[in-house]
C-alpha cells in the first residue's frame, strides 16, 4: 500500500503537468461538415482545482461559459443542456477531446447527431493598429449587376440572392454569401437595410461577426446591431429604424476592431478574442473572405467596398 501511495504521489507532478496542456484557446475545425463549421474553445485553470472553460460552437453560437466540464485520464469533457424550438425538454450536448500530437481531437454527440472535431491551438496575431498602416486600393465588392466575386458558403445549396436595381436583396432563408477573394487588414465600408425584427451579420475573415439586427431604441447589449457578435457589445445604440438605409465603417487589424455605425464609432480597438458563431473557417493566421448573412432575415446591401491596410 505505502508503495503504490508512493508511486502516485511521484507521478502527480506530470500528471497535473500533462492536465495543464489543454489551457489555452483552441480553434476547432469540424470535420466531415458541409457547412464548413468551426468552433472556439478556451480552457483554463487544468491541472488544478479551478478547471474552467469558455465555449463558442453548435448549436446555438453564443460565446458561452461552461459550467460543466472535467478532465479526467486525459479526456477533455464538457456538457450543455439547452432548450430546443418547439420541444418541451432541453438538449443535452456531449462535447470530449483528448491531446494528441499537440492537437485536441474531440467529438459532439447530441441524440442521433455525431460530429468529429480537431482543435489547433489559436495563433498570436502579432498586428497592431498602431498607427503605421496606410490605406491601399478600394476593391468594390459587389458590382451592383450579379454576383460575380461570390459565391454560397454551403456548398450545392441554392444561394437565395437576387439583385434588383442595384442592390443585393435576400428573403431569409438565404445561403451566406462568402467573397471569392480573401483578405487580412483592412477597411470595410458597408451600406445596408433590414426590415422589421430582421438579423443579418458581416463575417470578417469569414470569422469575425459584425452584427446586423433591426433594434431601433433598444438597449445596447452583445448581440446588438453593432456588436461584434457575443464578444464585444457597441458603447450605444446608433441603429435606425427598420426600411432605412444604414453604414457600417469597419477597421480590422490583427485582432482589433474598429465599427463605426452610421456615423457613431460604437467599438474602439476591441480585442477580438477568437472566432464567433459565423465562422466557416479555423485558421486565423491566414486572411479570409468577407461573409454577408442571408440565412436569419431578409436583408439588403448596396455598396459593398474593401480598403486593404498595408505598411
């Protein structure tokens, strides 16, 4: 017994050393996926007793705390039960994960649904808007005719976008637009309108979402319209009411945001954390699209244009 005692006791060390390598956050591609879903998972306090964690992923999209998690013989667990549409009980979620090759490799059960995932750790974004970056060349995303430079971010689903005197129009239910072309720092200037109780989104790098909703005189908050998505709320509400044309003006460089709404600078150097609920793709060191959402209400754009920041 004392030797057994002993040999645990001597091995503790590594074993609280091997718990302690799932902290950090950690980018999560979904594999096998259609939609090209990626997730976001932030883990903290593992090899002691403070195991925490913070979880962007499916279904739902919120950057949520988890209050059930344990690590245990090196296996990652983490639950959530939430309410379902039209159903009287919650869902239970099942999410695992194990370290293997300096990756986490994980799995969703939910009912009969099965999803494999793989987590990288998330990349230092060593940018800063410091003042040393100059504007480039506008690039004039949407050429007010077709949608040539897009295409939908599900593949082999209709796109559900039609244009009609110069703007892009879709009646919810929309696939997402995703822009040929991909991009790292830069300006966008974007022109839209939302209908009554209507919710749309910018996806930046295909990533980051900046947040569309019809709120007119509704108290700022995370998912409000200048939001960046369940990350940094607006300072205040700048909307217009619903049938009116609006303007994002959006900075980004590295992980750090600027939106200007409608004239009002709502976010100011944000610190972007790491992915939002948009995200089609993982892999934040490298540039990506830009995404307009069509899939939550009808929403129109008319001037799409790209400035690319450079030194």
């Amino acid at each position: 017994m004392r030797m057994t005692f002993l040999l645990l006791l001597a091995s503790a060390p590594a074993l609280l050393a091997a718990d302690a390598s799932f902290n950090g956050r950690w980018d999560i591609t979904v594999t096998g996926e259609p939609r090209g879903r990626a997730w976001w998972l932030e883990v903290s306090g593992a090899g002691t007793p403070d195991l925490a964690g913070k979880f962007v992923g499916f279904p739902g999209g919120d950057m949520n705390r988890i209050e059930q998690i344990t690590l245990q013989n090196g296996e990652l667990r983490f639950t959530f039960d939430r309410p379902a549409h039209g159903q009287q009980h919650a869902v239970h979620q099942v999410y695992t994960a194990r370290l293997a090759g300096g990756k986490l490799r994980g799995a969703f059960e939910s009912g009969a649904e099965r999803l494999q995932w793989v987590g990288v750790r998330a990349p230092e974004l060593r940018d800063k808007d410091d003042g040393s970056w100059h504007e480039g060349k506008p690039v004039q995303l949407f050429n007010h005719k077709d949608l040539s430079g897009w295409h939908g971010m599900i593949a082999g689903k209709a796109l559900g976008w039609t244009v009609e005197d110069g703007v892009l129009r879709s009646t919810g239910g929309a696939n997402n637009l995703e822009s040929d072309a991909k991009f790292w720092n830069f300006t966008l200037h974007v022109e839209y309108r939302v209908g009554p109780h209507s919710n749309s989104g910018i996806g930046l790098r295909g990533r980051y979402e900046v947040q569309i909703l019809e709120d007119y005189g509704k108290p700022a908050g995370l998912h409000s319209n200048g939001a960046l998505y369940s990350r940094i709320a607006p300072s205040e509400n700048a909307s217009k009411p619903a049938g009116e044309w609006q303007t994002y003006d959006v900075r980004l460089v590295g992980r750090s945001v600027t939106v200007v709404l409608n004239g009002k600078k709502v976010i100011d150097h944000g610190y972007i954390e790491g992915l939002t609920a948009i995200a089609d793709n993982a892999d934040e060191a490298k540039p990506g699209p830009i995404l307009l959402q069509g899939d939550h209400g009808p929403v129109d754009f008319r001037n799409v244009v790209l400035t690319p920041l450079v030194k």
